[in-house]
C-alpha cells in the first residue's frame, strides 16, 4: 500500500552528526538485543554523550528517532513507482518490494522483537502507522475508483486492517521464523491483503 512520510533532513553537518547517531543508535540496539545507553550509543558514534542529547533531548527521544527513520527509509521503498497495467498488478510488486525491505533491513528483526515492546517504540511506531493508513486508504480508494475493489468497503479502515495483518505477519516471520523464504511470504502477504480488500481477479 502506497504510504508517504516526512523525508528525512540531508545535506548539513548537522544532519550528518544526526545520522551517524542513529545508525550508531541501530547498531547499539541490536547489538543488545533492544537495550542501549546514551553512552554507548555516543562512544559508537565518536561524538560526546551531551551532543547525543542535544540532538535527540533523551534516549527515549532516540529510540523514538531510530523508529521514524526506519519508517522513512521503509516508505521511500515502498512508495516507488511500481509498473503494471492494473492496480492489483502495481500492488503485488508493491508487497514484494515490502516484504524484501523487512528482509534485508537488519534492524527490522529487533524493533519487530524485543524493541516492540518499549513505550519509546510504541509510540513512535503508532504516530508512523497513523500516517502510512491515512496515504493506504487513499491508495486503496484509487483500486476502488479503478473498479478492482469492492467499493463498499471503508478505505481507512481497510488500510488499517491491512497494515496491521502485515505487520503481524512479519512479526511471526522474522522473530519466530529467523529463515523465512521470501517469495513464499511475499506470496501469502499478498494473497491474504487481496481477500482482505476483495481485490477482483
């Protein structure tokens, strides 16, 4: 489902510094199986730990970077321009693309594991869903107004079933199944995300 967020600030040293600190904070995170310090977390990163606050205000404020930054990288994935004559055609390379970024992104399995469960993540990654079902249901609207939907269906709701149930299942994949294979799970995300939307053959 085709989602947008805010890009994330390039260009400045600045946003430099600000970059370093969040893959330092992702490396910290996985490295201790969703726990990090501040410290740490700057010592990585070879800046002073009061720059790390001045940056981010508290480790919450971090963790809670490092969520939106996984969310703007995971968007720029998937709201590329995927070919395909047919809405459901555009939608099924879409899950794909989706799936392989939660497969290749090495950070996926620890924010989707023990880093779920933190109030910093919970948070930040709620504020992210908000956004991602607002721009789905827009998404899924242009597959009802294209005649491949059923149009009886509410577009928000139907977008926050949809990303909840994918979410979920990568969940299972890549926590409790540290093997999954890619093309089966791509297929059976899709499969269920069609039924869900009575995409039309």
């Amino acid at each position: 489902m085709e989602t947008k967020l805010a890009m994330r600030p390039k260009g400045s040293k600045k946003s430099s510094t600000r970059q370093t600190l969040l893959k330092a904070a992702r490396e910290s995170l996985m490295a201790g199986e969703g726990a990090a310090e501040m410290g740490e977390i700057a010592k990585r990163a070879g800046v002073s730990v009061g720059l790390a606050y001045h940056h981010f205000g508290s480790k919450a404020g971090l963790i809670a970077a490092v969520v939106e930054d996984f969310y703007a990288r995971y968007t720029e994935t998937v709201n590329a321009r995927f070919g395909g004559a047919r809405w459901v055609d555009r939608e099924r390379a879409r899950t794909a693309a989706l799936v392989d970024f939660f497969l290749d992104e090495p950070f996926a399995r620890t924010l989707l594991g023990p880093l779920g469960r933190s109030p910093e993540v919970v948070n930040a990654e709620a504020s992210c869903m908000a956004s991602m079902v607002e721009l789905g249901a827009r998404n899924i609207a242009m597959g009802q107004a294209s005649g491949e939907l059923d149009a009886g269906m509410d577009p928000a709701l139907a977008g926050a079933f949809v990303l909840g149930g994918v979410r979920q299942c990568l969940t299972e994949a890549l926590v409790n199944n540290q093997n999954p294979e890619r093309e089966t799970l791509a297929a059976m995300a899709w499969r269920h995300i069609a039924q869900a939307l009575g995409a039309k053959p």
